[in-house]
C-alpha cells in the first residue's frame, strides 16, 4: 500500500493533477493492477505523536450505546478546533473505528478527530441518524476541556452517506426552529466537506433505491415529503457555512448529480462553496491515489482558508 506524503502535498500550488478512465471498468482494471494504487488503510497505524481514545459513549438508547473516538495530540492540550467524521455505508453499514488515517491527517493539520457512530437504518430510520451526530456535537461541547477541543470551530466532514450527514447537518442546523440544532449554537458549524455525498434524496436514482427506502422508513410514493425533508440541497440558506464538494463523474453509487445540484444551489444563495468534478472517476476515488493526494490537497486548503487551524496560520 502506498503511503502519502502530506506536507510534500500540501506544499503544492495547484491540485495534484490526474487522468480520466473512460468507463468504470478501466478503473477497476486499474485498481486491479496497481495503476490507481490504495492508499487509504482502515487499521492504520497511530503514531506516539497522536492520542487515541476510544469508544466514548456519547448518546445510550433502547438500552444501546452509541459510541465516538478521540484523536488529538499527546503532548498538546492546547484547545484545537474540531473535525467531526462521520462514516460511510449507505447508512445501513460501517462504524467509528476504521478512520484512524483521517484521525492522524487532521491531528497533523492542527485539529482535533471526533469519528462518529450513529444509530444504522437497519435499527431505525430518519431523522434518528441526524439526531445522533446532532446529540455527538452537543456532547463534544459539553466534554471540550477534556480533550483539546475549541468547541466554537467545528468542520463536519464525511464521505457517501457519511457525507450526506455532514451536510444535512450543517445547513439543516441553522434553522434554529428545526429540531436538527438543538441544543447547540449552529454558528460553531463553520464548514462542510462532503466527499460523494448524497445531497437529493428525490433524484429518481436514489427514491426508488432499497437502501434510501430502508432510510426514510417510507417509499417515494408512500411519503415523498419526507425525502425532500432528508435531503440537504432542502436546506441551503444563505447562513449555510461554507463547503467543499468533491465528486466523480464515474459514480455508479451516488451519481455525480447529487453534488452538481448541491454545488447549484449553494452558489444561487451566495454560500461559499469549492466544487472539485473528478472526470472519469468512480465512488470512494479519494481512497485511491492520485485522487487520495487531490482530496487531502482541497481538503487541506479548503480548511485553510475558511476553518484554518492555528497550525496553519503559524
């Protein structure tokens, strides 16, 4: 597997460049035989630099637990802002714990990692996942001083359906005669990044697919208001705060349109947004190289830019 070299990259002027396939089979071909290498690694390593504490129970319901993970510096208590990642897995699938690559990638930008669980659509369905990663943020509030945490600089950041819910979340939150705030000042949001998120729940791709349907706890036809209620492209407001979008023209899983009405409707209300359309490129592209060296440069200076770590500004 290959290893990424962060500060090389960040150090870049411009967004590493890469080539196109013209079918999703080239890339599979590619993967295949190591012409679009893996770089992302679920059980990485954590460095004695990095603190790691796990399984924090944030939220207990119908007697279960729902759980996060802590990354920050060892030898800094210094407050940091926060990232809070929330996973993938179309909703119904994934967990907290493989995300300790991202947890050493922000502690090395100068923030503190919250990785994020919440209750799957197997177990219940919207707006129940919202209301976890809503309850996660009002716990990291409450719990800052413990671990390193500026609770008034939180990016919500995540991929697929985990971007989905970083979305949602930051634009539905500054409603504040919404339920999805509560509890929280929204202005401590002060960025989104949404890696292959789904943002239009009504695309006709997505209301008639299984897994959509499993998450609304209610068909197309049986409840059509529910889905534009789920969808994040509902909640643009011109107090959203700003986001990065990064989306392949290749996704057969979430088609690159959900991203393009998102990035449509944030420039319509005048909410700072940095769209990056990966031609030729498939679902969960930033796990490959050299996508995974363009995501963590746009990450990297999207961050800057409008959620900077003191890290950064040094």
């Amino acid at each position: 597997m290959r290893k990424l070299d962060p500060p090389t990259i960040y150090a870049l002027e411009q967004p590493p460049p890469y080539d196109p396939w013209s079918i999703y089979g080239e890339f599979l071909m590619a993967a295949a035989k190591g012409d679009a290498p893996l770089v992302f690694d679920n059980a990485a390593e954590i460095p004695p630099r990095i603190k790691r504490t796990t399984d924090l129970t944030f939220k207990e319901i119908n007697g279960g637990a729902i759980c996060l993970d802590i990354f920050q510096a060892a030898d800094d208590d210094t407050p940091r802002p926060l990232v809070i990642y929330i996973h993938g897995g179309y909703w119904k699938a994934g967990s907290q714990k493989a995300h300790g690559q991202h947890g050493i990638e922000f502690v090395d930008m100068g923030y503190t990692m919250a990785s994020v669980d919440y209750r799957l659509s197997g177990e219940a369905p919207f707006p129940a996942a919202v209301l976890d990663i809503r309850d996660a943020i009002r716990w990291l509030c409450d719990h800052a001083s413990e671990y390193a945490i500026n609770p008034d600089r939180i990016t919500l950041c995540g991929s697929s359906a985990g971007g989905h819910l970083s979305a949602f979340i930051g634009l539905a939150a500054q409603d504040r005669s919404r339920q999805y705030g509560n509890g929280f000042d929204p202005g401590i949001i002060k960025a989104v990044i949404s890696l292959s998120g789904i943002h239009d729940l009504t695309l006709p791709f997505h209301h008639d697919h299984p897994f959509t349907t499993q998450f609304i706890g209610a068909t197309y036809a049986e409840d059509s208001a529910r889905y534009i209620e789920a969808s994040p492209v509902t909640h643009v407001s011109s107090n959203s705060p700003p986001v990065l979008l990064m989306h392949g023209t290749l996704d057969g899983s979430v088609p690159v349109k959900h991203s393009d009405l998102l990035a449509q409707r944030l420039e319509a209300a005048k909410v700072p947004v940095m769209y990056d359309c990966i031609d030729g490129w498939a679902h969960c592209m930033q796990w490959f190289s050299p996508i995974a060296e363009r995501t963590l440069w746009r990450t990297y200076h999207f961050l800057r830019q409008y959620a900077p770590s003191d890290f950064m500004l040094a």
